[in-house]
C-alpha cells in the first residue's frame, strides 16, 4: 500500500455526466456522475448545496445524505450504491 498526502480541494463543479474537483495541489479530477447515483438524479439546485469538510478532504450534500472523500476520487472508487457502471 502506498502512503499518500491528500490534498486539499479548491472548487467542486459538475455538468450533466461528469463530477469535477480542483485540488490545492494543482490536480484536477473528474469522474462520471454515474458513479454517484444520489448525485446524478439529483437537482440542480441539490447538486449545488454542497460544502466542502473534513479540512477540504471531503465534499458533502446535505440534501441528498452524500459525501464523497477526495481519496476515493484519487483511488477511483465510485460509490457502492453503483449499480450501472461496469469495471
């Protein structure tokens, strides 16, 4: 296992398909809203109630009970609601 430092989050930002993250570390990480079920039938509005917590390590939704931690997004893991996306 490889020990990493997981940087902080400067913004979160999403279009119809896909889940985006900037880091502090100049990364950008985008991933499919396929991934995230609750995120991906969410409203508009509901996508953009979102904070970051954690010291920036996390993104949460209240609205929509989700959190996403930016290590799962570096290590590629969808959420394990997923159901229709095939590896």
């Amino acid at each position: 296992m490889v020990d990493i430092d997981i940087p902080e989050t400067c913004s979160v930002s999403m279009s119809d398909d896909t889940l985006t993250v900037e880091l502090k570390d100049g990364r950008t990480l985008s991933v499919p809203l396929s991934w995230y079920p609750r995120l991906l039938h969410a409203t508009s509005q509901e996508r953009n109630n979102r904070r970051l917590i954690d010291g920036g390590k996390k993104v949460h939704w209240k609205n929509i009970d989700e959190d996403i931690s930016i290590s799962c997004l570096i290590a590629g893991k969808p959420s394990q609601e997923k159901t229709d996306f095939i590896q």
